[in-house]
C-alpha cells in the first residue's frame, strides 16, 4: 500500500491565504506531503499507511462541505463590499461569519496534523523532519509558480466578468487532481497547455468593435430566435478562449439593447455573428 499523496486539506484558492498551517508546521507537526516525500526512508508498517489513509480521506471529506461555507462567506462579503450601501455594521457582521467558517477549517487541520503526527514513531518523526525539508522546499517552489500562473488565468477571466465555462472547470478540475497527487510536472504542462489555448496573451490586445450590420439576420421568428439563443448559450460552454469569451460579452450586450429594442432583425445578425465564430 501506498501513502495518499495529497494536501491536508483541499482549500480553494479564495481561502488559502488566509487559513494555513505553516505556523503549526513549523512548530514540529508534519504535513501529510512531507511524510509522503520520504515515506521509503521511513519504512512504515501497513497498519500505519492504513492509519494515514483513513485519517486523510476522512479529513478530505470533512473538509469538503468545511471549504464551500468558507467560499460563500467570502462570496456574501465581497458582494457586501461592493455595495455603496452597506454599513459598516453589516460588513463586520458578514467577517464575523468568514471567520467562524475558516476557523472550523482551521481546527480540522489541527487535529488532521496531529492525527499524522501521532501514526509514527519518535524515531520516525526525528527522520521525517531531518530528510524531508529539502524535498519539500522543492515542492513548494512548483506549487508557488503554477499558483502564481493559475492566479493570472483567474484574474483575466474575473477581469471579463464572466464566471468560467464548463470546459474550463473541467480542465481546471484535472488540473487540480495533478496537483493534489503531487504530480506537479504533469499539472505544469496541463495548464501551460490551457494558457495557451485560453489566448491569455492575446487578450492584452484592445477588442475590436464589432459592426453587427454585416451579418444576415437569418430566421426571425421569434421562436427560431429563441432557439438559436438557447443553442449558442449551450456551445459557448465549450469555449476556452478568452479573446472570444471577451468578443461575445460584446455580441451579448448589444443582444440585450436589440431585444428590449424588440428588433428582431438585429438579434438575428448578433445571433449570426455568434454562430459563426462558435463553429468548429
């Protein structure tokens, strides 16, 4: 049997600055990775790798539902200081709740640390924390450049305004999974491969203004039309390039003038521009 390579806890991006055992870790408990990066050198037992897969998946599960409260307290208090409105009364009440819900992850990774800790013997913890540092440190350093190219992704698309499409959360998600293997290399190279195809570079260029007139309007029955809208929307979910996501935010905007414009014959050349460029 083999050690799970994975993170303690699987926290989002949103929440990972602000909840972390680096302090605990540094006071002598020992990550899950960490031990996974020497577990030969240790030589463990099966009852103990039993032990350490148990506590990990269990942690995981625990800290699934754990994470997504802590993703909508954030989302509930961004909105909050959005809003021009919003007291500070208000504001400090939502941060209250943002707290609440990362110190429950924060407790699980405290009794997920030292659950790890205490599966292994002194001896054992003496040569984790003498060999393992090194090993970890290199880890680190990749973890740190995909988070920094990920964050770069994440921000062109918050940039748009428009949350990812399905492909993207897709090959987010794969990506993700590389990297809680620990199979950094593989991750780097996946979403290497999803800068490329998202046109992030591209995308510093400025849009161009797009003359819908130029297009047919096709069929404008108002049936047809709401047909064609429904079958755009659901191809535009395969999309992966930002330079035409930022495209058809245009196209969508001027869809919405024409229509409470009641102009049927704009909609259908808006529609027409977008069929077009969703072809494969």
């Amino acid at each position: 049997m083999k050690i799970i390579v994975c993170s303690l806890l699987l926290l989002s991006a949103a929440a990972l600055h602000a909840i972390n055992a680096d302090d605990w870790l540094k006071s002598g408990l020992l990550h899950p990775d960490l031990i996974a990066s020497v577990r030969d050198e240790l030589a463990l037992t099966e009852d103990q790798q039993t032990k350490l897969n148990g506590q990990l998946s269990e942690a995981r599960q625990q800290a699934e539902p754990l994470e997504q409260a802590v993703k909508e307290q954030q989302k509930t208090l961004n909105h909050l200081l959005q809003d021009a409105t919003t007291s500070a009364d208000t504001a400090s009440a939502q941060l209250a709740r943002l707290l609440e819900a990362e110190a429950a992850v924060k407790q699980l990774q405290l009794r997920a640390l030292i659950g790890v800790r205490d599966v292994l013997t002194p001896e054992q913890l003496q040569k984790a924390r003498k060999l393992a540092p090194p090993k970890m440190a290199a880890r680190g350093g990749s973890e740190s450049k995909l988070m920094e190219k990920a964050g770069k992704l994440k921000a062109a698309l918050e940039g748009l305004g428009v949350p990812p499409t399905e492909v993207m959360k897709e090959r987010g998600g794969e990506i993700e999974g590389l990297i809680k293997s620990g199979d950094f290399t593989a991750a780097n190279a996946a979403l290497d491969k999803l800068i490329e195809d998202s046109g992030l570079k591209e995308l510093e260029a400025e849009a161009d203004v797009i003359d819908f007139t130029q297009f047919e309007p096709g069929s404008t029955d108002v049936e047809t039309l709401r047909q064609r809208y429904e079958d755009v929307q659901a191809s535009a979910q395969q999309l992966v390039s930002l330079p035409l996501v930022r495209d058809l935010i245009q196209a969508k905007k001027a869809f919405e003038e024409a229509k409470e414009a009641q102009d049927a014959e704009k909609v259908g050349r808006i529609l027409t521009y977008v069929e077009g460029r969703l072809k494969p």
